[in-house]
C-alpha cells in the first residue's frame, strides 16, 4: 500500500495559524487602543477632529439654526466711513463695535463692509479646508502607496526609476508651480467650472506633487517587509507578484500609511490656506479661510476679530490633527511602553 497523502493535514494546519494571526492582530490593535485612550492630548485632538467634520457636513443646518445664509449682506449694520459693525444700527453715529458686532444673532461678528455672518463663513470655510484636504491626502496616498510598494518589491532598475522620480518631485518648487498653474487655467477646463475647477486643481496638484515623502516611507518598510517569512511562505506556494503585493504586503504597511496621512492632512490645509490668502485658491464669494484672512489685512485696526477668527480656525484645525495624528503613532510605535 502507498503511504497516505498528508496533504490534507496541512491544509487544516493552516486554519489555526491564521486563526492565531489575526487573534494576534486583533491584540495588536487592541493595545494601540489602549495606549491610545490613555493619550488625554490626543484623545482630545480626536474629539475636535471628528467635531470640526461635522461641522463642516452639517454646515447647512448648522448656518440655518445659529447664522444667516454665508454670502448674504448686512450693510445696514455696518459704518459706511470704516466699514466697522456698529454699536448700535439704528444710530450711525454710535460708534464701531469693538467685538465686530458678535451677538446672539451673530455669534462671531460680522465681515467688515459687507456684513456677511462670520459664522456661517467659518462654518462653510471648514467644508472647503477639508474637502481639499482630504482629497489630497487621499491622492497623495494612493500614489505614494502603488508606487513605493513596487519599487521596493520589484528592486533593481524599477527602484531606481521610480526612486529618481521620487528625487526630482521632492526638488520640485510647489508653491511656485501651485501658483502658477492655478493663475493660468482658465475658469473653465476639464468639463469643471468655477470653484469646482478650483476644487479638483488644488486637490491635483497638492497629492500629485506630495506623493514622495510617503512613496518613501512605503518603499522603506517594503524592503523590509519583503524578507519576512510570511512573504516567503506565500511565493513558495505559487502566488503571484500581485497577490504578494497586495494581500500579503499591504496589510501590513496599513499602520504606517494612517499614521502619516493623519500627519499630512494638516499640512495640506495650511497649503489650501496658502493658495488661497494669495488669491490662487477658491474664488470669492465661496467662503475659505486663506481668502478671509487675506481680506482683513486692510480692517486689522477697525475689525481685529476679522484676523483672528480664520486664524484660530486654521491653527485649531491643524493642531487638532497633529494632535491626533502623534497620538496615532505613539499608539502603534512597538517601542512604547504599556
């Protein structure tokens, strides 16, 4: 008689150990949890974080129950000379409110000249900040995800192609670039219009031109990576590059890629805000927050909460974010201590 085939056996081996894999898995995020929780200045980052979303998802509701529609005027409470809020509209000459004409009505102020609500303009500004930023952020991923797990996989002349691209993005002016690309397109291109145009090119062009710095950090771990036992036993069982890449690899990395994404999306809002207090950004009337801060350069004296409020809004927002996003990567450092 032939001996018996232990084929099947090994197979069933395989149940368990993945079965004990992803119990391991489970107690890896589990204590990230844990050290994460027991983080109060991140955890406080997280609340903001997930409190400045909604804000910016519900910015209709929000404008209907504490504000007034963002771009409409209220020039009847305004000082025609300077353009300050009134102390009191039914009297000109009562003097410029120093607060900016905040109330119950109008919980931050008023826009000098104008007097649009400067809440709903913080409000729907978020909406802008955001969208940008998480679109970027998103783009900037992806392509620095694709990329950097191939050229650290595949090695050789791959690496070096990709690795020399990666050079000259880094070196690459992106202010520059950004303002000069935005200044020339026209306001309709693409089958977008507007601040939909707007939108889109300042998404492409902040995640196409940042994918480097995290293309890096994926092709550093995937060189590591790609030694492991794990990858071994896969390609010793015949799959594939792709599978290998994609099931196998990119599980992995998944820690690192959220941790630094929480960490790049702060600084695309500080460049969205950058493009648009230079006036490359998101055309007026649409409320954001680089635009407003570039308007109240000239009521700084009159209307000084017109500087601070965007201003607080960007530096909150980033620091939230940044906030979290240490949080993030103390919680899933190996090296922290319990």
């Amino acid at each position: 008689m032939s001996a018996p085939s232990h084929a099947p056996d090994q197979v069933e081996d395989t149940g368990p150990a993945k079965e004990g894999w992803v119990a391991a898995e489970r107690s890896l995020r589990q204590i990230a949890w844990q050290r994460f929780r027991r983080d109060k200045v991140a955890m406080a980052g997280a609340v903001v974080v997930v409190l400045l979303i909604a804000m910016a998802l519900l910015a209709p509701l929000l404008t209907r129950l504490f504000g007034f529609p963002p771009n409409e005027f209220h020039q009847d409470l305004m000082d025609p000379l300077t353009g300050g809020a009134l102390n009191d509209p039914a009297n000109p000459t009562s003097g410029i409110d120093p607060w900016g004409g905040m109330s119950w009505t109008h919980l931050l102020g008023l826009e000098p000249v104008t007097g649009r609500d400067m809440f709903s303009r913080i409000v729907y500004g978020a909406q802008i900040s955001l969208l940008v930023a998480f679109g970027a952020t998103v783009l900037c991923v992806v392509i620095g995800t694709v990329l950097g797990i191939v050229a650290g996989y595949f090695g050789g002349w791959v690496d070096t192609v990709i690795s020399r691209a990666m050079d000259i993005f880094l070196a690459f002016p992106l202010l520059l670039f950004a303002i000069a690309l935005a200044g020339v397109i026209p306001d309709g291109a693409f089958g977008l219009q507007g601040n939909g145009l707007r939108v889109a090119l300042l998404i492409f062009i902040i995640g196409f031109f940042n994918w480097p710095y995290i293309g890096r950090i994926v092709r550093g771990q995937t060189l590591t990576l790609k030694e492991r036992e794990f990858v071994e036993a896969a390609r010793s069982l015949g799959a594939g590059n792709g599978h290998i890449l994609f099931r196998e690899l990119l599980p992995n990395l998944v820690t690192p890629i959220l941790v630094y994404s929480t960490l790049l999306i702060p600084t695309n809002i500080i460049f969205e805000a950058s493009l648009s207090f230079l006036g490359v950004g998101i055309n007026p009337p649409t409320p954001s927050w680089g635009g407003m801060l570039s308007n109240s350069l000239d009521y700084y004296t009159t209307s000084p909460h017109y500087v601070i409020i965007p201003g607080l809004a960007i530096f909150i927002t980033v620091l939230a974010f940044n906030l979290f996003g240490d949080g993030l990567r103390d919680a899933f450092d190996p090296r922290s201590s319990d």
